[in-house]
C-alpha cells in the first residue's frame, strides 16, 4: 500500500519491525529539497541503519 501523505523522513509506522525512511525526490524537475537537506536526510538516514546493525541480532 502507499500513503500519498507520507512525507520525507522517518515514518510513523515501520514496515513490521523495520524501521521506514522516506527520502525526499532527487530528482531536477520534482526537486524542493536544497542538498543541506538532502544531506541531513542521508546522515538520519544512515545513522538509523547503523543503530539498527549495531543493535541485537533479530530473533
């Protein structure tokens, strides 16, 4: 299912235990985020997997 509503960043329902991360369109003719912003969505987004692989090993 897609949510139109949902927007970058980390959503408020993951995808069964995983966490789900929306980044925003990279793309020329749909882009609204400035690269400081795009930025800041790889770093939380990074960070978000590298909590998740240091964390304990799923059961």
């Amino acid at each position: 299912a897609v949510d139109r509503r949902a927007v970058a960043g980390l959503q408020p329902e993951g995808l069964g235990a995983v966490p789900a991360y929306v980044m925003p369109s990279t793309s020329g003719l749909n882009a609204h985020s400035s690269l400081d912003d795009l930025t800041g969505h790889l770093r939380a987004a990074a960070a978000l997997a590298g909590a998740r692989a240091q964390g304990p090993p799923a059961s």
